[in-house]
C-alpha cells in the first residue's frame, strides 16, 4: 500500500507503519522470517513474501539512468 501520508510514501505492508523496504533490508542482513515475524508481532508469514514478490516485480521494470555532465 502506498499513501503519502504513511512514511512519506513508501510502500508498507497493510497499512502499517512498516516498510517493504525495512523487511527486505532485514532479510538481506540475514534475519529469518521467523526473527522478523518475532520482532513485528502485528505481521504475518504472508506479509514477507509480499515483500519478495514485489521486490522481484519492481527487479522486471528497465530503467535507464542518464548521466548529465
């Protein structure tokens, strides 16, 4: 979900104050789901693999950066 009024709009997971991208940083540190699900006790298995899927989605749009001198 994204609203610009929760964490200046980034995406979070259901309306909660917690980032898809706090959940992937976390999973790219190494923490388990089940550490991450210990930790944010309002989230559900589910949530986490939203994360991936649309992380992975957001991995299939090309993007070209230009560089300006």
């Amino acid at each position: 979900m994204i609203d610009p009024e929760i964490c200046n709009g980034k995406p979070v997971l259901r309306g909660k104050h917690i980032t898809a991208q706090a959940i992937l940083e976390f999973l790219s540190a190494g923490e388990t789901h089940a550490e991450i699900l210990r930790q944010y006790p309002s989230l559900e298995p589910e949530d986490i693999q939203t994360c991936l899927v649309y992380a992975t989605r957001l991995m299939g749009h090309h993007t070209l950066v230009k560089q300006i001198a």
